[in-house]
C-alpha cells in the first residue's frame, strides 16, 4: 500500500511577521511514523508542506492513504482538549481527541525521507553567526512524570514518561554528523532526568568526536550540575530552563516550589559558568498572576540576563488563538486580571527585555555586535493584536 504522510504548514497563522525568525524542525514524529510503515512493507512518501508550499506539491500525488500528522505548539502552554475539531482517527471512526495515540518509541525515523538542509534552527540558537542549516532533532525520552498544575503534558502523554533505547538516539547522532548536521536540538520534556543516561550519550559525542551545537530543555531541579563540564565539551551550549514565575507563591501553587529564587540565581549562574548560555522560560497569565506577580517574574528575567528569553502566555479554553504569536492570540484571564492585559503585559515585557542596555551589552559581550543587530531587527518587527480591541487594534513592537 502507498501511504503519504503530510505535515501542513500553518507557519504564517502560527508566526505572522516573526515566521523567519522561528525554527523549522524536520518533522521527527512523521519520520518514526515513516520509518514504522516502510518496516511494516508500505511504500511511504513524505511531504512537509512547511518545506513544500501547500498547493502545488499536493496536485498531483496519488496515494492509497493520506495521513496528516501535526504539532507545534508546547502542549504546557494551553488546553487541547478544549480545541474544536481536534480528532483522532481510530479504525472506522474519527474519535475526540483524549490523548495521543499509542506511540512505536522503538520505531526509526526515516530520515531519508526529507533532506535536512532544508530545515533551520531558531535564530536565537546562531546568535554566534552559525548557520541556522542543516538543522537536526533527536529525543531520548517521551513524556513527563510531573504534575504541574498549568501544564497538560500529563494529559498529553498520560502522565507516562518512556525512555528510548539510546542507542537510537545515538543513530541519529551518527546520521546528523554524516550529514553535516551541527544544529541539534533534544525535544525531550525531561532529557536531564536520568543523568547516568545524559552522562553515557555525551561519552557518546565525546569518543566520536562530533563538533555539535546542541540545546535541550530542562526542569531546574532535574539537572545536575556538577554534568555541566561533561555537557559542554559534549556540544551542549544552550539549556532552556522551566523557570515559569518569579513569584515563590506563584511557583508553590503550580508545582514548581521546590526552588527559590536563590536556586533559580544559582543554577543559571553555574550553567553559564560553565560557558552554556541559557533561554529562561518564562509565563504571564497563572491564576493567580496579578500586575505585582508578573512584574516580579520580569524583574526576576532582568536580574537573570539569560541570553535568550520566552516570555509564554498561558491559554486557557479558546479555541483560536492559540499561537501567542498570532494576531487573534487570546490568553486565558487570571482571577484579576483578563487575557488582554496580560497579552498587554507580555508585550511590553518582550519589548522591554530585549531593548535592555543590560541585555544588549551582555550579547555584545558574549556573542559580538551582530547579534545585537540581529536581536534590534527582531525588535523592529511589527506584531498586530486583535484581542486590544477592533477599534484599539493595536500594533506592538514585538
Ligand atoms: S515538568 Fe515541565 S513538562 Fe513536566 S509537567 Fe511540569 S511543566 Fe509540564
């Protein structure tokens, strides 16, 4: 059987005016999907439309089955569940959504399916000058065992953390130096869980001697910090830390109380001693967030000065929208605040956080002037947001 696996591109609706700036991942989860069916006998074709263009490269296929298989946004910053024609297709039927399907962990991506020139790393990960291409995504794990209130990853994964077998995480590895591939990415939710197991692949890189850029997300009480050396010469030289809220109060009621700020000062002090740089992840729009909570979570990121922030809005129920990006963006309200204040906040708080002398000396400092230019283009993109009102809409800076 003929079966074309599709990624669509909603890329423009997801980024607007920021779509160069954003990453194009290979699309790793269709390739294991391909990688299963070809071990399975079926003849599989793949086309990224986010590579492709959408009309043209669809007219003239011909296939027994289409599959369409899409993600993107994080699952911690909004609630599938309430997204409207969200559905899983099982034998027969198309069902609601509840919770992925049963996913082949031990499935091979097929790689030679998409060329990965063709894809690009976030511009914030070649603030160095590096090319943003070939860009190359790899996992060692899937899912998460925490359960923070905000985040839905837990009904996303069913609360199941699953480890790969890591020699085929290595197999990519091999694959992505082969292939002049030094822009990598871990999608892992929890990759520094284990850290005999981060500890045994960066001996991997180390012995093979790869030349890698690697980032990888982190809870900041999952990384251990004394595997800081070992990372770096590994090619780790971005973490992205769950940071959430500078509010102590603010991170008790979420499940992330188990570090103060003092902790939270400490940690990203050593990981950029270490000459890892580091993206804070943070979040506007909790419950319980007032104006005093936010501005304490942005008072916390200036005192940090990571070299690259996320400033996320939480999405609550909406079912458009949901790209933090996108014009119609409409984050959840808090008990006092609406979803329009905080979007407003977390504008202004983008605005403010990369226009910082602060800021743009410590990039002069780390990376050179043209990563000021570099972060000065971005700030000079015009962002449009419906949700300020038709008659205010307003045009904001990003
Ligand atoms: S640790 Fe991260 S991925 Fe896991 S539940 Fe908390 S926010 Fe979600």
């Amino acid at each position: 059987m003929k079966i074309t696996l599709i990624r669509p591109d909603s890329r423009d609706l997801q980024y607007g005016p920021l779509v160069d700036i954003a990453a194009i991942e290979p699309p790793l989860w269709l390739l294991m999907r391909a990688g299963f069916l070809k071990e399975q006998g079926h003849q599989v074709e793949v086309i990224d439309l986010e590579i492709e263009g959408t009309s043209s490269a669809l007219s003239s296929v011909i296939s027994d089955v289409f599959e369409l298989v899409s993600w993107g946004q994080n699952p911690t910053s909004f609630n599938w569940q309430q997204v409207d024609g969200l559905v899983q297709r099982c034998p027969g039927h198309v069902a609601s959504w509840k919770s992925l399907p049963p996913f082949n962990i031990a499935a091979v991506p097929l790689w030679s399916a998409i060329d990965v020139s063709d894809y690009r790393a976030h511009s914030w990960h070649c603030l160095d000058g590096s090319p943003r291409s070939p860009y190359g995504v790899t996992f060692t794990s899937y899912g998460c065992p925490y359960r923070c209130s905000f985040c839905v990853t837990r009904g996303y994964y069913n609360n199941r953390y699953r480890e790969r077998d890591l020699r085929d995480t290595m197999k990519d590895l091999k694959y992505f130096a082969e292939n002049k591939v030094k822009k990598i990415k871990f999608i892992d939710e929890m990759f520094f869980l284990k850290g005999k197991r981060v500890e045994q692949l960066c001996d991997y890189i180390i012995a093979e001697g790869y030349d890698f850029d690697i980032w990888a997300y982190s809870r900041l009480d999952t990384l251990d910090v004394s595997l800081l050396p070992k990372l770096w010469k590994a090619g780790f030289r971005w973490i992205a830390l769950g940071i959430e809220s500078g509010s102590m109060s603010n991170r008790m009621t979420l499940g992330k109380g188990s570090f103060t700020n003092f902790d939270i000062r400490k940690i990203v002090r050593q990981v950029k001693d270490n000459e890892i740089n580091v993206v804070g992840n943070f979040m506007f729009g909790f419950s319980s967030d007032t104006y005093d909570t936010m501005q304490e979570t942005l008072d916390l990121a200036f005192e940090l000065n990571c070299e690259h922030v996320n400033f996320n809005v939480l999405m609550k129920g909406r079912k458009n929208g949901l790209s933090q990006y996108s014009t119609d963006c409409h984050p959840g309200e808090t008990t006092s605040l609406t979803g329009t204040q905080v979007l407003q906040f977390r504008d202004n708080a983008f605005r403010q956080y990369f226009t910082a002398p602060s800021y743009l000396d410590m990039l002069n400092r780390t990376f050179g002037e043209s990563a000021v230019e570099q972060v000065r283009r971005i700030t000079d993109i015009i962002l449009r947001r419906k949700p300020y009102g038709k008659r205010m809409e307003q045009s904001v800076k990003v």
